[in-house]
C-alpha cells in the first residue's frame, strides 16, 4: 500500500508496531484471489498475469484514499486504516 510504501521498512515497523494488524482487508495481495474463480488459476499464464496485476489495482484503491484525505489535515494523505 501507498501508505507502507512511502517510508523505509524498518521505520514504518517501529512507528507502528502496536497497531491493531488484523483491521483492514489486505488489497495488495488478496484482491483477486478472493474475487475471480479459481478455475482461471490454473492456467499458468494467467496466474502469472494476474499476480501481477494485483499491485496495481492495489493502487487504484489506494488512490480514494487522497480522496477521502483531502480535507482531513490531522492524517497522512495516504493513509488508509479508517474505522468507518
């Protein structure tokens, strides 16, 4: 996520270690795999490109997120671990 992404690892590790971890849907890696049939997984070629293309869809839901931020100047404009 654009939020993660921004800063280095370890940084963002130990500014929010405490966090709650199990809050927000993991769009980055998840996104696909819950959402197409898994009869189209198992054409190798097509596994391949759809891994792929899971990052970038990551992005474009991401990207309401400065959307939902723009007013919002006490947060991180890419922040995303809204509650409601």
């Amino acid at each position: 996520m654009l939020y993660e992404r921004k800063q280095l690892k370890e940084l963002y590790q130990i500014k929010h270690r405490n966090d709650d971890s199990g809050v927000n849907y993991d769009y980055e890696n998840n996104i696909f795999n819950k959402s197409l049939s898994p009869y189209i997984f198992k054409n190798d070629l097509m596994n391949s490109f759809i891994q792929k293309l899971q990052p970038l869809t990551s992005i474009l839901f991401d990207h309401m997120n400065l959307i939902k931020n723009w007013k919002n100047y006490n947060v991180d404009k890419y922040f995303y671990k809204h509650k409601g």
